[in-house]
C-alpha cells in the first residue's frame, strides 16, 4: 500500500488531513491576508470547518525574497541554508516494499487542469539543497525533486511561498506532487 | 488500497512470472516485487521477453513482445522491442484536494521500448481498470 502523507512542519508537526487546506497568510496569523504583490508571512493548516489545525505547532514558514534568497525566521538567507526542518512542507511517501523513486515533480496549477497555471496567484518552491526558488506554475514548470534509492519511507522537505496577484480568495490553486516508484 | 493492477513477465528461459505469486509476493521492508525480478534476471542472465498487466487477475494488458508464436500475421510483422520496463505512477494534490491513497492517482505502467528510441506506454488506473496508451 502507497501512501502521501503531507505535513506542515513546525514544532509539532501538523498532518494536512484529506479535506484540510494549506493556508498562506499575512503577518497576523491565521486567515489573516496577505498584501497584494508581496509573499506569505505565516503558513496554516486550515480544516473543513475552518478551524486553524496548526494552532499551537508553531508552523513554518517560508517566505520568498528573492531567486537565491528567502525569509523562514531568522531574516534573509541564502536558499542553500534552509535546513529539512526549516522547510513549510514535508511530503512523506511510503510503501509497505522497499522502492525507488524518480521523476517526482511538485508545482501548483489551477486545481482542474494540471498544465494550467494557478489564478491570480504567484508561486514559488524550492527543494532542501537547491539554490535558487522555482517559479513551478502548470506541470511543465514543475520543480523537480530529487531520486531516492529503495526504502519503504521517503521524505521531500520543500520550502513554499505564495504571493496574490490581485485581491480576494484564491480558490483556484491547489499543489500536486507526482512520482513514479517500483 | 490493495494493489488491483499488478504485473505478468515472461523471461528469456520460458518461465512466466507473476506479482503476488510465489517468490514475487510483497514482503514488507523487502525489495519490491519488480525490483526483485529484475535481480533475479541479471543474476541469471536473462531478459524478459513480455510484459502484461492484469486487473483484479481478470482483464489482461499486452504490449508488443517478443513472442514467437503469434496468432495474426500483424504480430508477426511488427517491429520487436529491445527492452521492457514496469513501475508505478501516482499523484496527489496538497491544497484543495484528497490526497489519501484512496483518493490520488494511482496508475501501474509498462512499456516497450524500441530500437528506435521510442518507447510505448501503457498506462491502467489502479481504482477502474481503464487504460491508455503513450508514445514517449
């Protein structure tokens, strides 16, 4: 049996469940907004019923500078600094074999169309080791993951930063994580 | 989610070999199936001939093979790959979507691969049975 199991990283970690949301938000916290044209300065998990998940966890968050650079609390830094731990998201893939993975990609697009770029918003991933962030937008921009060797449990640590384009929610965004195993 | 599509191999020496059958059953914390195969072969200096995929052990997929009885004059007459792979394809979304096993996309994939460069895909839903193929 294959599973994902996506988690915000923090003091407690905070397992994004099936129907909860990856919020990215302002400086004030939960469901607060973030600027048009500037980056997440808080990242949650939000529940069906709109409960802030991540309440307590201290959740990370990364924040886009620039192509090299990011902000995860402790100012400017070099994208090459940024420790797993350090990373918003965490991808868990696991299988009860012991299996490799390769050409796993992660990007956003527009929740129906997966070639399609995400509405009204700006998107930015960068892998742990990588040095510059990935505009990955649509599955042809995709930021590519490294392989992993046999091992029935492996671990993505991605650093994840959203910037709104314009004003109000923004509904047609979602994140996908692909890969191939055997 | 029990694995429904698995795979069917045939080797160089005659023997057939299924997924979940005899020494090719998932162990848990052991190389998988297919990469037990495949070191099975090398240590024994064969290659595979064929590959299928079944679902729910009823519907059977082909490629193109190697085979040396075939029953069409078509089979006959098509080009031979020169190697045959397996592995499984799956996805999920983070924000907005279900991302339980359950739920993601979850595809077992074999493909042809020619002389040529080319390679034949063919891909079945893990959740249905329904295939599609590809030319990479």
């Amino acid at each position: 049996m294959a599973t994902f199991t996506f988690t915000l990283q923090g003091s407690s970690d905070t397992v994004i469940g099936a129907t909860d949301r990856l919020q990215f938000a302002g400086a004030g916290g939960f469901d607060s907004k973030v600027t048009v044209g500037a980056y997440n300065d808080s990242t949650h998990v939000k529940s069906s019923g709109n409960a802030d998940d991540s309440s307590g966890n201290t959740p990370r968050n990364n924040k886009f500078v620039a192509s090299g650079t990011g902000d995860w609390g402790d100012g400017t830094e070099s994208l090459t600094a940024i420790l797993d731990a350090e990373c918003a998201l965490k991808i868990n893939f696991s299988d009860a074999a012991s299996v490799a993975i390769t050409d796993a990609i992660f990007y956003a697009y527009d929740g129906s169309t997966t070639t399609a770029v995400p509405t009204g918003v700006t998107f930015q991933a960068a892998e742990q080791g990588d040095s510059a962030w990935t505009n990955a937008e649509g599955s042809a921009a995709a930021l590519t993951l490294t392989d992993q060797g046999a091992a029935t449990s492996h671990d993505y640590f991605i650093a994840v930063s959203a910037s709104p384009e314009s004003v109000g929610l923004k509904s047609a965004f979602a994140l996908r994580v692909e890969l191939t195993y055997s | 989610m029990i694995k429904k599509v698995r795979w069917i191999a045939s080797l160089s020496n005659g023997q057939t070999l299924y997924e979940e059958r005899g020494n090719f059953k998932t162990i848990d914390g052991e190389l998988s199936p297919w990469l037990r195969l495949l070191s099975y072969a090398t240590e024994n200096n064969l290659s595979i001939t064929s590959i299928a995929l079944t679902f729910d052990e009823r519907t059977r997929y082909n490629l193109p093979s190697l085979g040396k009885s075939p029953k069409f004059h078509a089979f006959a007459q098509a080009a031979k790959p020169i190697a045959f792979n397996f592995f499984r394809k799956m996805g999920g979304d983070v924000i907005e979507g279900a991302i339980d096993q359950e739920t993601a996309d979850h595809f077992a994939v074999i493909e042809a691969q020619y002389e040529s460069g080319q390679i034949i895909q063919l891909w079945v839903d893990d959740t249905n049975g329904n295939a599609w193929t590809l030319m990479v």
